[in-house]
C-alpha cells in the first residue's frame, strides 16, 4: 500500500502557523514579482479567486472581503516543508519526497497494522508537531492514493485520512472523481476525454488498454493500470541530478545600467554554483540571457543571449560569476531598460570525472575545502551570509515583494519575541 500525505493550502497554513489571527481569514499568496495568485486558502477559494489570476485585477474583490495578501516567502516554506518530512521520516522506512507539500510513503510490511488508525496518528502528529494540517490518502497504488488524498481534504468525516483498500471503495470512488482532476491526466487533457465521454475517472477505466494507448501513448496506459489497482510507479528514492540548472528573475524595476544588472547576473551564477556544487556536478558550459519588458510598446525591445564553453569545468563560484560577466559584457547595450536576466549552466558532469586543463594554473583542491567551508557557513545562517562581493546588496534588481511576511524560522532578526 501506498500513502500520500499532502499539506492543505500549505503557504497559506504556514502563514498562519504565526499569526493564529488569520485562522478563518481568506488569503492568497502571489507569485514573484506580487504578479499572479498562486495559492489560496479555502476561504479565498469560496470567495471566487481564481488560481493564476493577476492579483491588480483583483484589488476591488480583496478590499471588498478583507483578503490578507502575501507574497511568496520560499524561505519560510522551504523551512517548514523540512520540518513536516522530518516527521513524516519518522514513521516509515521508505519514503518520496514528491513536492514542497506532498510525499508518497510506503506501507510495505504494515500488513498488521491498522492503517486508518496508523494514518491518524501520522496527521495529528505533523498537524501538532509543525502546526501544517495535511491530509492522507492511502491505496495500492500512488495514482489512487492520490484520489483519495483529495477524498481525505473534502471531507471532515474522514478524519483526514481516506483509505481504498478494496475493489469496491475503488469503484465508488472512481465513479465520483472528474476526470479532469486525474493525477497525470489534468485539466490539460480534460476536454479530450470529455469528447468521448469520459466525465469521470470510472469512465476512463472502462476503456480497453489498446484504445488508451493510442489516444495518450504509454504515459496514459500507466495512468490507466493505477487507476484500476495495478501498481506500475514505486517510490523514487531522492532526486535525479539535473542535466542542466537556470537561476532567472524578472526585476521589481527596470534596470538600464551594466553595473546594477552585472549584480544580478553574479547572483544567479552564484545561485548556479551552490546548486552544482549540492548534486556534486561541474558545469561545462555557462549561458547569460537578457531582455525588456515585451509590453512595454513605448520602449525600444531586445532579446540578448550567449553562452561560452568554460575551458575546465567548475562549480566555483568565483570562476562562473567570472565568465558571466565576459558573457553580459558582449551582450549588454546601452539604451534599453531590462526587465529580466538569467543564467544557465549545462555540459554538466560528475565532479569526479571533471578533465583539467595543462594550462589550468587554478589550485582547485584549495578552492573546494574554501567552498566547502562556506557553503556549511551559508546553510547554517542563510545561504547569502558569505557570497561575493560582486553580487551586492540586490536593492536595486530584487523581486517586488510588497506583502512578505517574515522569515520566522530562518532568520534571527526575524524569531518571534515573548514580552513576559
């Protein structure tokens, strides 16, 4: 058996983990640059808030019902979704960490136990632990236990946890579950299946496997075979090592200088190099990309982009912020005021199997325990404590964050003070 355990609303909860007064209150998270809704509580849910929604169109409805507005605070998220899978490691041996707010477990050898009761345990225990309601689903395969995960969400009799456990629970199930809401089907596809008839995940299951197969490939059959209690996807134990890494940000404003768009572009190559570094990999190849705001019609437009092969390759932040700047260098003009910048890493390889160059004059074995010291140095306080001095303060290039709320778990500055 297979369980999922999925956070509710989950930035919203870890907002109101600290600040218990928004309890019942609607909230919505944006994305970066406070662009678009990108979470809602259920109260926002039931107010009409639609996900993906620019929230300017939205400022009448927000004021009308009190709306609390956040923007996204990943730092304090990230902590927080640590915190419920440190838990959650606690009470299996095998475990998927599938997402910010949701992981697969394993009741491999719980034949004995319990599982509804066992399940219960494992919410109360995360719910008080970390004050993040989650819900459960259990099943013999991950897609229906993601069914029931959203069974266990909808209804409070289930205690936040549903289990399908049997033929006949899978079918009523099934029967009541849009098609659309189909862990690996969608709402992409939802009209595709409506157009021949299928409405529910029932209906999907009650067609032949060749017929499947042509109309969604092998992916669809996969989804198919869960959904009728053949298990087909098992954990995956940790994350596979990323063939290539971008860091990129639109900016809170504009920037038409080299210097103050030089900062940026050396915190995303430092951002590349401390993602290398953490998978273990050097990266060959180095990209820099460049350009306005498209929907500015009163100003002049450009698309800038190079990459240049690195003679060795290195996680190093020095050398990668290094070629960034030869790279935003070529590229750069003067004249246009840039909205957004990137940078790429890829040819990635592990850093055992890195070639060195006879001209590399580099003390590479130096630079890896420097690193080493303060990338434990960055994870202990804040990944920007030590950094370059080329990446500044970002005051000028940052996202637009009007509405963060504190990083209570992450930064001392930011701990929450009793007055006795």
């Amino acid at each position: 058996m297979f369980a999922i355990v999925d956070g509710n609303n989950f930035y919203a909860s870890c907002e109101r983990v600290f600040q218990p007064a928004l309890r019942n209150v609607p909230i919505v998270v944006l994305s970066n640059n406070d662009g678009c809704i990108v979470a809602r509580s259920n109260e926002a849910k039931a107010l009409g808030f639609p996900m993906g929604e620019a929230i300017f169109k939205l400022n009448e409805l927000v004021e009308k019902n009190n709306v609390t507005v956040f923007s996204s605070n990943y730092a304090l998220y990230g902590d927080m979704s640590r915190r419920v899978m440190s838990i959650l490691h606690g009470f299996v041996q095998d475990m998927e960490v599938y997402s910010i707010d949701e992981s697969f477990l394993s009741f491999h050898g719980f034949e004995n136990y319990d599982l509804y009761d066992y399940g219960r345990k494992i919410v109360r225990t995360v719910t008080k632990g970390t004050g993040i309601p989650v819900s459960m689903g259990v099943a013999a395969t991950k897609t229906l236990a993601k069914v029931a995960s959203k069974y266990a969400k909808k209804y409070k009799g289930y205690e936040g946890v549903c289990i399908i456990d049997s033929e006949e629970k899978r079918i009523r199930a099934l029967k009541q579950f849009e098609i659309g809401d189909v862990w690996g089907i969608g709402h992409r596809h939802q009209k595709k299946m409506e157009y021949y008839g299928i409405k529910t995940a029932y209906d999907f299951t009650l067609k032949s496997e060749s017929w499947v197969r042509n109309l969604m490939t092998v992916t669809g059959v996969r989804t198919w075979k869960e959904l009728k209690g053949i298990p087909v996807f098992g954990l995956e134990n940790g994350m596979p090592d990323k063939k290539t890494i971008r860091t990129s940000r639109s900016f809170g404003e504009m920037i038409g200088d080299f210097e103050t768009l030089m900062e940026a572009v050396a915190n995303f190559a430092a951002s590349c190099a401390r993602k290398l570094r953490a998978q273990h990999s050097c990266a060959g190849a180095l990209q820099v990309f460049i350009y306005t705001n498209q929907f500015r019609e009163d100003l002049p437009q450009t698309y800038q982009s190079q990459i240049v092969n690195l003679p060795t390759a290195t996680n190093d932040v020095s050398e990668l912020i290094h070629y960034a700047r030869r790279v935003l260098r070529k590229i750069y003009k003067e004249g246009y005021l840039y909205k957004k910048a990137g940078v790429i890493v890829a040819d990635l390889v592990a850093e055992s199997n890195v070639q060195l160059s006879i001209f590399d004059e580099r003390d590479r074995g130096k630079r890896q325990k420097l690193l080493s010291v303060m990338d434990e140095i960055n994870l202990k306080y804040g990944p920007t404590l030590l950094k370059i001095a080329t990446q500044g303060e970002g005051r000028k290039w940052k996202l637009k964050n009007e509405h963060m709320s504190k990083r209570y778990t992450t930064n001392m500055d930011d701990l929450i003070e009793i007055v006795i």
